[in-house]
C-alpha cells in the first residue's frame, strides 16, 4: 500500500509561533513593558522617601512643571533611543538591537533602586528610555520577517499579548515587593526596580540561541546601488511619499499614549477624585494593571481579528472608534461610579488599544527590509514620545492651582479630540498591508 506524501502539508501554525524568535521576542517585550510602566506603578511610593522629596512629590500634584514628570523623562530617553537602536537594527541586525536594548535597561534599572535625589531619579529613567526603546521595533521586525506573510500576524500578536500582560505582573509586584524588599531589608520600590533589572539580565542568556533575520542578511549582503543606504533615518524625510508613509503610521498611534499617559497615569490623583468616585481610593498601581490587562486582551483579539479579516486597517478603525467610545464615558459618563465600575471601564479603555500590535506591524510592513527596524523601532517610540508635548499641553490647559484655566475633563476632551483626528485621518489614507511582500528594499 502506498504510504501518502505529506510534502506539501502546510506547516501546523503552533510550530510557527513556538519557534525561538516569537517565544524569546514575546518574553522580550514581557520584560520590556514590565520595565516601561514599572515607574507609574510605584511613583507615589518612591517620591517621597528621596533626599530632596519635596522636589519629587511636587510632580503628583496637578499643573505642576512638566520637566517635574519623570515619565516624561522616560518617554523623552525613548525617543532617542528608538532613532539609535533602529538604525543600528538596520545597520548590525535585528539581534544586536534587542541585545543592546535590553542590557541598557536592566542596568539603568537597577540603578533606579539605588536613587536617592529626584535628579539621579530622573537621569536613570531617562537612560532606561534609552534602553527601552528598541525591544518592541527589534522584536516585531524579527518576527515579521521570519514568519510567512500569511502568519506574521499571529506572531507579532502573539508577541504583543505576552509582552502587555508585563504591565499587569508589575501591578501586581507593586503590592508584593514591600514583603521581598523587607527580607532584604531595602525599600518595596527599589526592591520592584532590582528585580526588573535581573529579569532582563536573565533574559540575555536566553537570546544565545536566536538566528537573525533571513531577509536582514539578504539586504545586507546586496549590492543594489539603487536602494537607500540600510538604516538611513534621515532617508524618511527626503521623500515625500516616504515621509507621509512614516507620518501616517505615527500618527495612528497617538491615542494609545493619551490614554495610557494622560488619562489612566492621572486616574487616581486627579480624573476619579474629580468624578467624585466612590468607595475605596482608586490606586494607579491598579489602574494601570486594569488598562493592561484589557490592552493583552485586546492585543489578541485584534491580531486574530486582522488574520481573520485579512485587514489591518478594518480593525484598527473598529479599534480606535470604541477607544474613543470609552474615552468620552471616562471623562463624562463615570461621575459617581463605584471603585470598581472605574477599574472596569479603565479595562475596556486598555481592551481599546489592543490595536498597538497591529499598529507597531503596519510600521513594520510600510517599508522595505532597509529601513524597516528603523521605522519599527521608531514609530512607537515617537507615540510614546508624544507624551512630553501631550503632558506639557495637558499642564497649560488646567493651569495651576492659584490660575486654573480648565477642567481636567476639559483638558482631557481637547486633547483627545486632537490625537483621534489625527489617528483616523492617516488611518483612511493608509496602504492596506495584510499579505504584503516584505522581501524588498527601498529605493532612493
């Protein structure tokens, strides 16, 4: 009896996503958001033990200086860093990004558990952005070019939904690590930092074993005079359709650090006291482990979602218009509401920006192989990065407390109106990517 030839089954898809590079990459970009909003986690809990704590606990209190929000620091070390690690992605590989990336951050991490100045505090969450600027871009362009085009989504959704869920295990530290600091006999929240830092030193060994990018070392190795030198950044703004490609997958992302940033970052010290919120004090710990966990969910839903419908921008559109949904009822739907009503909405607000994933994937699949970890690395950082003007925006429209200009639901709603428009104006002249060829290079 002849036996049957299996030669052209397709390959099953759990042997796709559980190769090397989707398996170190999701745990990657774990530790990277694990790193990311570890400081909004336990930023009331470290300000104030500082020597100069006055300094630092004045950067809670609304309308204060914008150069007073840490976060801002990082997010700023996040948009130097995305331009650095993305040429050297596309100059020395895809591998040296993540390696470079993630040694930089547990460094700096570790650093931040030994601050004892607001100004040292600042400095290493700046260098930190640094660090963590180039996992996500690295991580989702090795990926994208190591799966099929009719899979790349699983992968780099798969990626997404296991590297968010570190948001909501830094949450849950948050409440854990004073009991492990008081073992080593040192504060909870440098207690969070040092182990953040372990994790990604941890994670390096892990890395030994990943190849790089096939398509990487094909550009590498071409000889075409005719295609932009790899990892060009300043190659993005020299072309105008070049640029407008860029700007559009920029801009697409702007609602998500609003969210985050603004909105979420300011639950508990400044939206849920103004909503008049009932029962228990809403903790920012909390909330953003909330938003998280809806966001891991969202993450999942929305790469399948894409696979499904063979549509990145459909999704992303459905996306974004329940974000927008949420938003309002956050800012004017939610005054009175329990504790626990407000963490729900906080979730379904996270569930919204599930379309990161696809978000940061569309950057990856606009541009060719040459430029493509540049774009990737730089695209989310540059969303990111949004935050030090939206935080500086933010602080001028509600003013200070002996000036006060508008309220924070004021603030809020003309700032999301700003970032939404923009998001959907380059999402309806965005190129649809699904299935795109990747294996090219850009042209001069």
């Amino acid at each position: 009896m002849r036996e049957p030839d299996f030669s052209s089954a397709p390959r099953p898809l759990w042997r796709d996503l559980l190769q090397p590079a989707v398996i170190v990459g999701a745990l990657g970009y774990f530790v990277d958001i694990y790193d990311l909003t570890l400081f909004m986690t336990v930023r009331e809990k470290s300000l104030g033990p500082l020597k100069d704590g006055g300094l630092g606990l004045e950067s809670l209190i609304s309308g204060a200086p914008w150069y007073k929000d840490l976060l801002s620091w990082q997010m700023a070390g996040m948009l130097l860093g995305g331009i650095f690690f993305g040429i050297l992605g596309d100059r020395m590989g895809r591998l040296t990004t993540l390696f470079g990336s993630i040694l930089l951050y547990s460094i700096a991490n570790i650093a931040n558990g030994m601050v004892d100045t607001f100004e040292a505090y600042a400095a290493w969450r700046f260098i930190a952005g640094i660090g963590l600027a180039g996992e996500l871009g690295g991580c989702i362009a090795l990926v994208s070019e190591t799966l099929s085009k009719e899979r790349r989504g699983y992968g780099t959704a798969l990626v997404a939904t296991v590297g968010v869920f570190g948001a909501v295990v830094a949450g849950f530290m948050a409440e854990q690590v004073d009991a492990i600091g008081a073992v080593f006999g040192t504060a909870g929240w440098r207690m969070s930092y040092f182990i953040g830092g372990g994790l990604g030193l941890a994670l390096l060994a892990m890395r030994i074993g990943v190849h790089e990018s096939g398509m990487f070392q094909h550009a590498k190795e071409s000889t075409d005079v005719g295609s932009v030198a790899r990892g060009n950044f300043l190659a993005l703004f020299t072309n105008r359709e070049r640029f407008t490609r860029y700007a559009r997958c920029v801009l697409i992302g702007l609602p998500t650090w609003f969210m985050i940033g603004i909105l979420v970052q300011r639950a508990a010290t400044v939206f849920a006291p103004a909503a008049g919120i009932q029962g228990e004090k809403v903790q920012t710990n909390w909330a953003v482990a909330a938003f998280y966990l809806g966001l891991t969910f969202g993450d999942l839903a929305s790469g399948i979602a894409s696979q499904l419908l063979e549509s990145r921008k459909k999704v992303v559109g459905a996306f974004l218009l329940f974000s927008l949904l949420c938003v309002g009822v956050y800012l004017y739907g939610a005054d009175g509401w329990t504790t626990a009503g407000y963490y729900r909405l906080i979730f379904l607000m996270g569930f919204g920006m599930g379309y990161w994933a696809l978000f940061v994937t569309i950057a990856a699949e606009q541009f060719g192989t040459n430029l493509r970890a540049t774009v990737a690395t730089t695209v989310p950082n540059f969303a990111r990065g949004s935050l030090v003007l939206l935080t500086f925006c933010f602080t001028m429209l509600i003013g200070t407390k002996e000036a006060p200009n508008y309220a924070p639901s004021t603030a809020g709603l003309i700032l999301g109106v700003v970032c939404f428009s923009a998001a959907f104006l380059a999402l309806w002249k965005m190129d649809e990517t699904y299935g795109k060829d990747l294996d090219y290079q850009e042209k001069k």
